[in-house]
C-alpha cells in the first residue's frame, strides 16, 4: 500500500519566502526580491494596501508566485495582516517557510548554508541574529535599547500540516510567525541578517518617530523611551565585519 | 386599696417575658401556635431519603401533625416504606398515578389550618416547625413561610456543610437563638419546604403542574399567592438540610434532562412575561410588578374530572339481537358502569343486525358497517378513529360488574402493560401471571380484553367454533397484563335468559 | 459487610477515620495494629494483631489497604474484597519502591481511591473502578445512618458508598443508572470548566478540564486542550509538545480520526524510538489494522487503560503483543503472564521488543521474569522468587539490583508490621 509522505523530509525541501509590503518601492524592496530569487524557491507575498509601485514591482519577479493586493491597509491591525500572509503561504502547500521583511538581508554565509539547513529532520524551526543598521548600511547600532542581535530571532520554519499554529490576537508587534514553534526543537544559528530599516538619513528617523509616536503615544505597545531613542544624536554604532571575502 | 386603672396592666418587663419565653421553648414545653394541628405533605421522589425524612418529620414536628407522603415517580418503591411504617397512624400514602398531579389532591385535603409541603430529600431537625409557623401570626398578611436551604432563592440560599446531624442540630440552634422571631419579606420562594396557611391556599388553588420543574411550579405558585395579596416570608431564623443527587442536573448531564430544564423555565418566563435571556442570571428571574400583570388563572385544587382519563367502551353485538332487545341491553350497559367518562360507541354489522340506529348521548357514536369483513376491522381500528386513553371491548352478550371499567383503567395506570385482560370471574389472583408479558398469548378474549389509547391491538377474528366468538390476536411487541375478574356470583355468565324467548334474533342457552 | 483496615501508620495518625464512618452496610470492623481500649470504644472498631487476623473468616471481610508494603498479607489472607487506598510516597520511605508496589497493590484491588487528584488522574489511565477521596462542592449528597448518628455524606463520600456497594451488589448492566465512576468525573470536569471562567489565562485549569472531558469522551475536550496549549505559549512555557500537544492524538483516537492522530503524534516524534513507533503507526494504519493503531495512540499518551479495553476485545493476533505491554505498564503482571503464557505468545513478538515508547530498553521478553519473580515474593514464594531473577538476570549487574529491590522490599514489610507491634499503649 501507498506509504503516505513523512511529515519531516531530510532532502528535497522547498523554500518558500513570505513577506508583508506597504509603500516599499524606491527602498530596498528590489535589492531584497533579487536576493531572495537567488536562495529560494518561491516568493509569497501580501501588499497592504500600497499606492506606489510596489505592487507592479513584486509582479516583476517570476519567484514572485502569489501576489495578495489588499484594496485598502490593515496596518492597524497587524494580526489579521499576519494571519493573511500566513494563509497565502501555506496555500502553496510549502516544506519550509522564510519571513523576510522588504528591508532584510542574509548574508552571504546564510545564503550558502540555506539548502543544508533546511534538509534534515532533526530540528523545526530556525533563529538567525538580527542587526538593525544605523544610519547607513555600514553600522548598526548596540545600546541599550538596540541589542536585538544578543538574541536569536525566529525567521524559518518547517511547515507542519496538523500542527496548531496560534498567534496571539494583538493589536502591535505581533510575533511574524506563530508562537507554536516554540515548543518544537529550533536551531540557533551562528548566521546573521541584516535590517536596513533603520539605516536611514536623520530627517527620516525623525518622521519614523513622529509615526511611532502617533500610533502610540503612551507606549502601550512599545517602550517610550525606545522611540526617543531613535532621535538620539550619536547612538553607539558597530562596524559590520563580513565573514571571510563576503558582507 | 385603691384600684388604678391607668397603671400598666402587666409589670413584668419584655425581658422577663422573653426569657421565660426562651425557657418554655428550650424544654419543648410549648406547642405549636395551632389549635387544630398541621398537614405536612412530603413529596417522594428519593427512595434512599424517604424513610429518614418521614422518620424525622413524625420526630421533630411536634403533636396533632399528620402526614401524607404523594409518590412523585413512577418506580418509587412504595412497600419498603409501608412495611416500615405502618405503626404510624397519623400517615398516609398518596400512590403514583399516571397523568396525575397528586400533590394537589393532598393539599385539597388538608384540613388544617397550616400546611407544609416539604420534599423527601429534606432532613429536619428538632423543634424545626415551630418558628416556621409564626410569621403567619406575626403579620395577618403573610402567609407563606420558608426557612433558608441550599435550595432556595436569593437570601434564602444558605449552603453549609454537615458531617452528621449533631452538627447540623448545633448549627440550627444557634442560628434559632441567634435570630429567633427574625424574618424578612422575599419576591419569590421555590424551596424544598414550604409553610402556607390553608386560607391562601383555598385561595390560591394547588400547584401548575405544566411547568414541569418543581422550582418553577413552586415560584409560579408564590408569585400567584402574592397576586393576591399575600406575602411571601424567609424566617433568617430556620435552616433545613437538604440533600442533593448525585446525578442531579448539573447543566451537564443527558441532553434529555437538560432540554427538559430549560424547557420548564421558558414555559414559566411565558407564563410571567419575563424575556428567556433572564434564565441565564443567577437566582430566578421575577416579574417587577406584580400587581401590574394581569391575574393568573387559579389552578383547581384536588383532583379534577378532567384528571379521569377518558375511556372508549366498544360494544359489540355478537348475537342477532332485536331492535328493542338491543336497545335495552345497551341502556342497561351503559347505567351499570360507575366509571365516570365513557365514551360509548357500539359496532354493527347492518346485514347482521337489522335494528335501528340509536345513539344514546351526545358522545356516544354508532357505528354502522355491511358485511362482517367490515365489522371486524372496525372493531379492530378503534383507536386510529376515536383518541382516548383507554379502549375497552363490551360484549352485549356478557355481563359485567359496575366495577369493570374502573378496575381495567386502575390496571392501565398502574402498569406497562399496553394490553389489559380481565380474568374470568372466580379465578385466583395468584393464578394470573405477575408481570405483563410480550408475545406468550396468541388469542385473548375480546370481551374481558381492554387496551391503552393510541396503539392498534391486533386482529380480531371470529372463531366459528366456540360461544364467545371473537378473539384478539394481540400485536407481538404489546405488553399483556391480566387482572383479576370480578366476582364470581352471577356475573360474566350468559345473559340470555334475559332475551325474551322468540323465535327471532335470541338464542337459547 | 466486615471490614478489616491495614493502615501505614498508627490509628492515632490514620487520616480515613471518616471514610470508616460512612461504610456501608457496616458490621464488624478490625484495625491491624494497636488501640487503646478508650479508642475502641469511642470508634467502635476493634484491634487485632496480625496472627488474630489470619484467623477471622476472611471471606467474609472487606480490606482497606493504605500502604504497598501489606500487599503480601492481603494476597495470603485472600479477602472477599481488597479495597486500595492509594497515598504518595511519605517521608522516609524509597520513592520507587513505594510506586511500583502501590501499582501492583491497585492493580489487585477490586476498588483504587485515592485523596491525592494526581493520582487518581494516573490510576484512571490504568485502570477502572477508581474513586476520588476529595470535592468542592460543599452540598450533601447522600446519607447513612449508624445506630443514633445520621452522617450527611459529600459527593465523594455518596460515591465511595455506592462503589463499596457495587463490590458485593454488582449494577444490573441494563439499568438506566449513571455509573459513579462517571459522576465523578462529571463533577470534576464541572468544577474544571467553572474555574476556567473565574480563570481564563491559567493553563492548568484549563488542562484539567480538557482530561476530564476527555475521560467523559466529551468532544469540549479539545477545544480545552487547544486553549490550554495556547495559555502555556502566551505564558513562555514551552515544554509542552509531549505533555500538551501530543495529548491530542489520544483524543482524535478516541473520535476515531485515526489519521490525523497519527500525523499528530508523528508531529511530536523525534528520537528514534519515537520514529520507529510512528513508523509502525503509519504501517498498521495503511494495511488497514486499525484497532492497533488506536490502543497505540492510547498507550503512547499514558491511557493504558483505554488500550486494553479496545484490546481485550480485538480479534487482530498482533492485539496479544500490545496487550501485554499494557498489563505491563499498568502492573497487571497476572494477566500478563497468564497472556504470555498461551500457546500462540511464546515465540513471542518481534514487534513487541520495539514498541516501548518511554525510554525503557528492556524488552518485553526480559520483563518476564522479572514480573514473575515480583509476584512469587508477593506470593510468599521466596525461592521460587529467587530463581526467576536470576533467569532475568543473566549477568551479575542485573542479579544484584533485583536482589536488593528484594531487600528493600523485605525490609520495608518488616518495619511496617514492627510499627504494627510497637504501637503499644
């Protein structure tokens, strides 16, 4: 009798990339899709309601297999955004999964490594250090309310059909994938990812700001003095070293 | 000495009275403020807890109390109480009766001038009665008193823990020297132990046993009584242990028992006006304006005609008989009866019986068919024409005692059976089988055979052979059971003596 | 019904004085042990000592056992009934030990009861006829009366009464009475489910009512499970897959989704036993042998009661196997061996060695002995005993710890029947 497929593949994995846009043209959005068509297999993504060119932009790459336009944005409310984009890349029927935001990097070392990472059984779920960039895509920045890259940050995962995926309904920072993965075995990789978001010219931290503060004027959502601290004059940057001849 | 007739006609203080008072009740030396006693009703429906509740109740209540116990359940086992009380005279027994709400016929016989009607699953204690009685003293207006349980509303829920009856005794008195005389006005009572004088009662009717549930119908009568005037009291001072089953409805068990609930509670929001979504709220929602509402009609107390299930009494003519002979014999048929709601209808077979039709009352029917085909099947139909409880089968030619029709529906209410056979005058009681059985008799005689209402008995055959010629053959999933004839002198025999002796129609013996 | 009572401890220290209380149909009652005569009388119970006890019509006796190591007493005295009441381990006593022959004590007991709900959780995945000594409700559910005293009963009290009745007035099957076994998980679930609303963000109320309710079979129960799981993920604690997540194959078990069970156990399968088993899973299930994959699911989320209920019935030859891993694990080692011994399971089942589950690498096969050895000493067939370990034993490492269990065990009888004598007055 037909033996039904193991739920955990140790080869012949496909990677799917699933990523959330809003008004990314003219950014990093390009740069980021070229990079990714190079690594992986296919590219899911939802378009929260963008008015510029992003939405044409993503049609222009042929990884780009599923393209979710959403008439007007849900930036608001970040869970039912999140629950979409997630719907969209499981209806692919995908091995593994890589949330990528429009303005994050792997290097080098991560893209190599991608393929062998994926193809094993032994662990679900993999964390990358993430390092938010400063000003410029040369430093990033290490203080006290910037350290996210001292932690591991979940960003590919293994889909397992009947598993339960819960993401908690919350209006601001929700995790970008389900919180379920926790209790699967992860590996921790020595690879890193680099978040341009921040590598701004100061008068646009300053309108990051002013938006951060609009949407959350009491710090509910996010530490106050967090978002002051993206006005800080001269913030505690780190040169970026790459690994062996890559960046 | 000169005599003042303004000084204070008694010197002794309120303390001294209340003390002495005190006294007189802690040596049990007072009696119940009743001059002519007090009817406690206990509803059985736990076979594990009657006899412990009847046994305190005759213990504690104090002198001149008589007692009824209604059995509330169909399977209650009531001989293991009789056996075990039958030394007590002042208590009776009110058997189940199908389709009968009992508890109205024991409250209609109440005499006294207090009546308590109390569930069997109540544990009292001594002494419990007394305080319960004089709020209705107290205030000429309040005639409905309960003491607080775990099963009663709002302020009356007091729900405690015993590990035995000492302990439950120590608490209750405490609670009475605590609290003694208190008692606050309530909306609504629906406990397991309420005290009404029997004025309120005469006026408020018995119980609407349609609501199904026992805490709705207990309401549904107090919100009545308050229609008129009376006023429900919660004596703060008295505490009954009541007990609960383990497979009580918790909202959780077989769908059955809950739709059956929440059924009861709709049926009573309908009756009151109240939206179902108040069902939903702690305690049992109630009207706010009473005397708003319109009255609701009273619920007649005792039992009612109605409460006689209507019998369908099939004669048949097996015999030619003549016109007048035919007519007589009905006649006489229908006078020797003395079950009080028959429905007669006679069945006959025009090219047979050649006599006139006659319908005696206005519900009475006569059937008339051609050919004996015809005739057998109508007999045989009877209940796909005509709704009754009870169908029984009459044979012109057979005499019956006056206590006939009134024995087969006793039988009827009392048993599974489906089918009724009512043994030939004379026969032993201990000859007939026990229990009704399925399928062990192939022919039952028609005329001693009577059936319950909705079910089609059988075929019914004539058998060329014997006297009584028609037969029963009863279904084979019917239930069969026998009861005993009635006396053996006279009757049951041939009546054909009675004919007169001409040549047409009679036959002779 | 008589009754006699072996205790652990003392009379002074016996914490069941009110469950003696409210026995039913109460005639004569012995305590093991000593009593002062103030205490016989004020309980009227009676003491004897151990000897007086072999002497009483036993048959015609009820025992209510609340320590393992009277096991052996209660095996040779062969009672009319053995009632088994389950308590951890107290202090000073070896932790194992104490485990394993309370298993083995329940596992003989025609009734288990247990205060402690972990327990009783434990025991109802091993076995039926278990009784809760403990509820919140505060309402009185029944009565019994003794002599002047009328006891009003709590829910659980109600329930020990009618199981004890059971025992010697066994329900007509055909009656259209709740099984108390089944109102007390009634009761349990219900009180789960109400302390979910009073706490919605506290997973372990949440889990409580989800096992309860599936016990009950009540299809909430995932719905419980699910929102349990997701509390334990809002509240970081992450080690859940097996205790949580995995919880869910036994209940599509139960439903009969047997697919979906078993990708849901595959979901949590990484070493390699683990593998190995779901592999086995997904073979049974694709040639059609349901009935196996089903008591797998259950023995596999610890409900080794629910798998030999559904095995004791199954006509597939490979159902014996499993079986007896189930008798195993639950310490039916009688039934056990009894199965094992019948002709078609002495080449005995390749498949057997390979499902363990938990972690134990000792076959099914290597048990034997072992499980025969146990039940002699029980049985007071101390060489016999002796011979079987050292078959199990094959090299000297495995002999030694045998041995010494055998010690211990011994030694633990002894101290307690010294307490018995030493409790002098």
């Amino acid at each position: 009798m037909m033996r039904s497929r193991p739920l955990r593949k140790a080869s012949g994995n496909r990677l799917t990339a699933m990523m959330q846009v809003r008004n990314e043209a003219g950014r990093y959005l390009e740069q980021v899709l070229e990079e990714l068509s190079d690594f992986v297999d296919e590219i899911v993504i939802v378009d929260d309601g963008s008015t510029d060119g992003t939405a044409r932009l993503c049609q222009s790459f042929a990884k780009v297999t599923k393209l979710v336009t959403l008439e007007s944005p849900l930036f608001s409310r970040e869970w039912e955004l999140r629950q979409t984009l997630w719907e969209l890349a499981l209806s692919t029927g995908p091995d593994w999964l890589l949330s990528v935001d429009a303005d994050e990097f792997y290097e080098e070392a991560a893209k190599r490594e991608m393929r062998r990472l994926i193809d094993q059984d032994v662990y679900d779920w993999v964390g990358f250090r993430l390092y938010d960039f400063w000003g410029g895509t040369t430093h990033y920045r290490e203080d006290e309310h910037w350290n996210i890259h001292t932690k591991h940050t979940r960003t590919l995962v293994r889909y397992l059909p009947d598993f339960h995926y819960f993401t908690p309904r919350m209006d601001h920072h929700v995790p970008r994938l389900p919180l379920s993965y926790a209790v699967l075995p992860g590996f921790l990789a020595e690879l890193r990812v680099k978040h341009y978001g921040w590598a701004l010219s100061p008068e646009e931290l300053r309108r990051k700001y002013e938006r951060y503060m609009d949407l959350d004027p009491e710090g509910r959502w996010g530490s106050l003095e967090q978002y002051r601290s993206i006005l800080d004059e001269h913030p505690r940057l780190v040169e970026w070293q790459g690994k062996g001849n890559s960046y | 000495m000169s005599y003042n007739a303004e000084a204070k006609a008694d010197a002794v203080s309120p303390e001294r009275l209340a003390g002495r008072y005190s006294y007189l009740e802690r040596e049990g030396l007072l009696p119940l403020p009743t001059r002519d006693g007090v009817t406690i009703i206990v509803e059985l429906a736990h076979k594990e807890w009657a006899e412990e509740c009847l046994k305190r109740l005759l213990l504690y209540s104090g002198p001149a109390v008589r007692l009824t116990g209604v059995v509330m359940k169909e399977d209650f086992p009531l001989e293991p109480l009789l056996e075990q009380l039958s030394a007590e005279t002042e208590l009776s027994f009110l058997p189940y009766e199908r389709g009968n709400y009992r508890t109205n016929e024991a409250l209609a016989d109440a005499r006294t001038s207090f009546v308590v009607l109390v569930e069997d699953r109540v544990m009292v204690t001594p002494g419990w009665l007394g305080e319960l009685l004089w709020p209705a003293i107290d205030d000429p207006a309040a005639y409905v008193t309960a003491p607080c349980s775990a099963a009663e509303e709002q302020e009356g829920r007091a729900v405690l823990r015993f590990g035995n009856d000492l302990e439950l005794s120590a608490y209750v008195n405490h609670q009475l020297s605590r609290f003694r005389g208190e008692w606050q006005e309530v909306q609504v009572l629906s406990g397991p132990c309420l005290i009404i004088t029997r004025d309120i009662l005469q006026r408020t009717g018995g119980l609407d046993a349609s609501l199904g549930e026992r805490r709705y119908i207990i309401a549904d009568w107090c919100l009545r009584a308050r229609q008129l005037g009376a006023r429900l009291a919660l004596s703060s001072a008295s505490y009954v242990h009541v007990l609960q089953p383990l497979e009580g409805n918790t909202g959780y068990t077989d769908g059955g028992e809950q739709a059956a609930y929440a059924e009861a509670g709709r049926a009573y929001c309908a009756k009151w006006g109240l939206p179902d979504e108040r069902l939903g709220e702690a305690g049992l929602p109630v009207p706010g304006e009473l005397s708003a509402l319109e009255r609701q009609p009273a619920i007649p107390l005792g039992r009612t005609a109605a409460a006689l299930p209507l019998v369908t009494a099939v004669v048949y003519f097996e015999d030619k008989w003549p016109a007048a002979a035919s007519m007589q014999r009905q006649l006489l048929l229908q006078a020797q009866q003395s079950y009080g709601n028959i429905r007669w209808v006679s069945v006959r077979d025009s090219w047979a019986d050649t006599s006139p039709d006659f319908p005696v009352h206005e519900q009475d029917t006569v059937i008339t068919v051609q050919g004996e085909k015809l005739w057998l099947h109508a007999l045989e139909s009877f209940s796909a024409m005509y709704q009754s409880e009870v169908t029984v089968y009459l044979s012109a030619s057979v005499s019956y005692d006056s206590e006939y029709v009134t024995r087969i529906v006793k039988a009827l209410q009392h048993s599974t059976a489906a089918l009724i056979v009512s043994a030939a005058p004379g026969l032993a009681e201990s000859e007939l089988p026990s229990y009704p059985e399925r399928g062990a008799a192939a022919v039952l005689p028609l005329e001693r055979t009577a059936h319950r209402g909705g079910i089609m008995p059988g075929r019914i055959v004539k058998r060329e052979s014997s006297r009584r010629s028609l037969l029963l053959c009863p279904g084979p999933e019917l239930a069969v059971g026998y009861i005993a004839g009635g006396p053996a002198s006279g009757a049951g025999g041939s009546v054909n003596d009675n004919l007169p002796s001409d040549g047409e129609g009679g036959t002779r013996k | 019904m008589n009754y006699i009572i072996f205790s652990g401890v003392s009379w002074e220290a016996y914490s069941y004085k009110r469950l003696l209380d409210v026995l039913p149909e109460r005639e004569d009652i012995v305590f093991a042990g000593t009593m002062s005569s103030s205490e016989q009388a004020e309980s009227g119970i009676r003491s004897l000592s151990l000897e007086e006890i072999y002497r009483l019509p036993v048959k015609d006796f009820t025992v209510l056992v609340s320590s393992p190591y009277w096991l052996q007493d209660v095996l040779a005295l062969s009672p009319a009934f053995v009632v088994a009441l389950l308590e951890h381990c107290p202090e000073g006593e070896d932790g194992s030990l104490w485990d394993k022959y309370s298993g083995l004590l329940a596992a003989q007991a025609d009734l288990t009861a247990t205060a402690s709900e972990r327990l009783y959780l434990e025991q109802l995945l091993s076995r039926s006829g278990v009784v809760y000594l403990s509820g919140d409700s505060p309402l009185s559910y029944g009565l019994i009366r003794r002599g002047e005293r009328l006891y009003f009963l709590a829910d659980y009290e109600a329930v020990w009464k009618r199981a004890l009745e059971e025992l010697w007035h066994p329900q007509d099957k055909a009656a259209d009475v709740e099984p108390w076994a089944a109102i007390q998980l009634r009761h349990r679930a219900e009180y789960y489910l109400s302390m979910c609303t009073k706490l919605p963000k506290q997973p372990t109320v949440h889990y409580l009512a989800a096992s309860y309710l599936y016990l009950l079979g009540d299809e909430r129960a995932a719905q419980l499970l699910t929102r349990s799981f997701e509390l334990m993920l809002l509240h970081d604690y992450t080690d859940c897959l097996h205790s949580h997540y995995r919880f869910f194959s036994a209940m599509e078990a139960k439903r009969g989704n047997l697919e979906l069970a078993v990708r849901q156990y595959e979901i949590t399968a990484f070493t390699a036993e683990e593998r190995a088993v779901s592999e086995q899973l997904q073979h049974w299930l694709d040639s059609g042998r349901r009935e196996l994959v089903q008591a797998e699911l259950y023995r596999l989320n610890e409900d080794g009661a629910a798998a030999i209920r559904l095995l004791e019935g199954a006509a597939d030859p490979e159902a014996r196997s499993l079986l007896l891993l189930n008798y195993t694990d639950t310490f039916q080692w009688e039934k056990a061996l009894r199965l094992q011994q019948e002709p078609e399971n002495t080449a005995g089942d390749p498949a057997a060695a390979v499902l363990q589950g938990s972690g134990a690498a000792i076959s099914i096969l290597q048990q034997i002995p072992v499980m025969e050895g146990t039940l002699y000493l029980l049985y007071g067939k101390r060489h016999a005993a002796i011979r079987s370990f050292l078959r199990a034993a094959g090299a000297d490492q495995g002999a030694r710890a045998l041995f010494a269990e055998m010690a211990d065990l011994e030694e633990a009888v002894g101290r307690l029947r010294g307490r018995m004598a030493d409790d002098e007055v």
